[in-house]
C-alpha cells in the first residue's frame, strides 16, 4: 500500500479522530481473526466496480444527473468507511499475531 497510514487510516482520508474511532473500535472489537481476515479481502463484484468507474468517469467530464451523483457520493463515502474498517481489521490481525508471538509466561 503505497499511501502513509497514521494509527491505522489512510492519510488522505480526512478524521476526527475521536469520533470515528468511538464509532468503529466497538464493531471492530466483536471481530474475530476470520472475520478480520474476510473483511480485508472484500472487494466489490466486478459490475459495481464497472459502475462505479462509469460514475467516476460521468463525475470527471461534469455529466452526472443528480440521482448518479447520489449514487456514487453514498457509493464512495461507504468505500471510505470500508476502508477505515479493514485498516482497523489489519491493526487487530496484527496485534493477535504479535500476541500469539509473545512467550508463555
């Protein structure tokens, strides 16, 4: 991942910190590692990836009509909480793994 993280979060993805991680960190707290695990390989089917890049390309030449703008805001703000849910995903996987790396005391 080419992108700076900061505790977890991409650096381009503007935060409250305190807010969103109140909201994410008790969702994050019920994963278990498998879930952790699926989360991060989520990945959108090949047609709503194809339609988000017809959205996109729409967005850039100025041609969305108003329900396709709606469609692709709500679309790229879920992708944007996605995202901050599989980096917390990531953060958690590395911190069982680092646990179960610990000597037995």
């Amino acid at each position: 991942m080419s992108r700076q993280r900061l505790n977890g979060y991409p650096d381009d993805m503007k935060r409250t910190p305190n807010t969103l991680d109140r909201l994410v960190d008790p969702l994050v707290r019920t994963f278990t590692p498998e879930v952790a695990r699926s989360l991060i390989q989520l990945r959108a089917d090949p047609d709503v990836q194809a339609r988000m890049d017809e959205l996109a390309a729409k967005r850039n030449e100025g041609q969305l009509t108003s329900d396709e703008h709606e469609e692709y805001e709500a679309s790229v703000r879920f992708a944007n909480y996605l995202a901050i849910i599989q980096a917390k995903a990531c953060k958690l996987l590395r911190e069982v793994d680092r646990r179960m790396s610990e000597p037995v005391s």
